[in-house]
C-alpha cells in the first residue's frame, strides 16, 4: 500500500488528509501551550490555596483531563470532513483560523469552569 505523500493529486483524500495535518498538528501545539498558560495562571494567582492539591493523583487527573482536551481537539478534523466537498473550501482553508480560535476559547472557558468549580472550592 503507498504511502500518501506531498505529491498527491488535490482531489485526493491523503491530500485532504495531509493538507489538514499539515495545519492543525502544528497549532495544537499552540493550544496546549494556551491551556496550560491557563493552568499555571491560576496556580500562580491562587497559590497558597492550591498547595495542598498538588498530589500524584492529581497529577494523573490532570493528564486524564489533558488527554481529554487533545482528543476534543480531534474535532477540527471532523469539520475539514465536512467541508470537503463543499462549494466554499477555499473559504474555509482562509478562515479555519477562526474554528481554532473559537475551539481554543471554549477549552479555556471549560477549563477555567472546571478549575473554579470542582477544585477551588474543595482544597483547603
């Protein structure tokens, strides 16, 4: 079986699938670096309180939680599915910024959520 490579034919789908590796892979690297901004922000604006939470378990729940954030990350895949075929594919490959700014925004605010509500108010 070939491998697909750069040189694939634009209607293919490794060329689609490339072309969408090619642009999401290296901005999710941005958005975990933007998540964990997030996380380090709290600890260092909340500090004393948060001592007592650092603990190895949750430590592996921040790593369930991350592996959970990387897999909805995944999303952005399912919308280049989508549009595929569409009339307006060159729009979108223009405009996906705006699905990775949106996607990054709700991770924060669901991160903040979940910091503020199931952590905050039970160390002590």
């Amino acid at each position: 079986m070939d491998t697909p490579s750069a040189d694939s034919p634009p209607g293919t789908s490794s060329a689609a699938f490339l072309d969408a590796l090619r642009y999401w892979e290296p901005r999710r690297i941005a958005y975990n670096l933007v998540l964990a901004a997030v996380l380090f922000a709290w600890l260092a604006l909340t500090w004393p309180h948060f001592r007592a939470a650092l603990s190895g378990r949750a430590l592996l729940e921040l790593l369930a939680l991350a592996a959970i954030a990387n897999a909805a990350y995944c999303a952005a895949y399912c919308a280049e599915v989508a549009v595929r075929h569409c009339a307006f594919r060159g729009t979108w490959k223009s405009r996906r910024w705006i699905l990775w700014l949106a996607g990054t925004l709700f991770a924060v605010v669901l991160e903040c959520y979940w910091i503020a509500d199931e952590i905050y108010p039970y160390v002590r």
